[in-house]
C-alpha cells in the first residue's frame, strides 16, 4: 500500500506529494470564485481550505491513494491539484471504486494541464490499484471538465442528486 504520493513527471508538470509551501496558493486559488463555481459553488474560507489541503494529503496513508499536488516542471509552483480520493459523498455509485478529481487555478485554464496532469494519475492507477474501474461526478454545465473526462475515457452511467444538487456520475474502466 501506497502512504505518500509518488512523484510523477509529465512533459510540463510534476505530480508531487503537498507541501507546508503550498498552503497560501492553495487557499488563493480555492478563495477564486471561478475556481469554485462548479466545486462546491462557494468560494472557501483560509479555514475550510486548510481543512481540505490537510484531508487531500491525509488521503495517502489511510486509502494507499489520493490527491497530488499539479506543479508547474519548470518552477514546482502549484497550479492545480487532483487525484483520487474517496470521500464518503453518500452517493452509492461513489462506493468501492476511487473517484478521479481535478482542479486548477483558473490563470492556468485551457491550456490542457487537467487532461495531462490526470492521464498520468489515471495511468499510475491502472499500474498500482486492483480497481476495475475509477469514477467521477461532474457539476452539470461545467463543459470543462465534461471534454476533460471524455478525453481521459470517462462515460456517463447516470446522476446523483445526493450533494443538494444534481451531478452527474461518469465511470472509466482499468486502461481507460
């Protein structure tokens, strides 16, 4: 079992274990409304930030799998972050399979760093878990993460109204 996240490269990221360092940009980017209109809708408070950094790296040791930090190669500088978790959402399609999860400071949109940053994730899944299949849900609307999904062979396999609102459940299969 996994208890701290392995160090993956890609061509222009790193994928690396949350740092203490990491704090401040991690709360400024979850403190941007755009960042939180499709994830939780709200902006977060320094406090429910903090919170939220501690539980993605604290994922590791309990679950053998969880959330990276998404670092800029050339700088090491946060620019996202996503993985796997398991979070105990109470939507049964989310039971006994990992959920895909990704978010990026808005600055850093549209240049193709979720779809790179999360073949990697996924790919390393598919080498290191006896999952069968990896599962997300999507806010509906937000097309971005929608074509992200689709490109990372995510489908939908229906909807979940059990956060307060509707979202829709996708599901990708061990190799995509």
């Amino acid at each position: 079992m996994f208890t701290a996240p392995p160090t993956i490269e890609t061509d222009r990221l790193r994928l690396r274990p949350t740092r203490l360092a990491d704090k401040d940009v991690h709360i400024a980017m979850w403190a941007d409304a755009r960042v939180t209109r499709f994830i939780g809708g709200e902006p977060r408070t320094p406090d429910v930030s903090w919170g939220k950094f501690l539980s993605s790296a604290g994922l590791w040791p309990v679950m053998g799998f969880g959330y990276w930090v998404f670092a800029d190669k050339a700088s090491d500088a946060l620019i996202g972050m996503g993985g796997l978790s398991y979070f105990c959402r109470g939507i049964p399609e989310l039971e006994d399979c990992p959920e895909a999860g990704w978010a990026f400071d808005a600055d850093h949109w549209g240049a193709g760093y979720a779809t790179e940053a999360m073949r990697a994730a996924l790919g390393w899944a598919d080498a290191n878990l006896d999952a069968t299949e990896v599962r997300c849900i999507i806010d509906h609307g937000n097309a971005a993460s929608e074509r992200v999904s689709e490109k990372l062979g995510f489908r939908r396999i229906g909807d979940s109204d059990a956060l307060g609102h509707v979202v829709a459940i996708y599901s990708r299969p061990k190799g995509g």
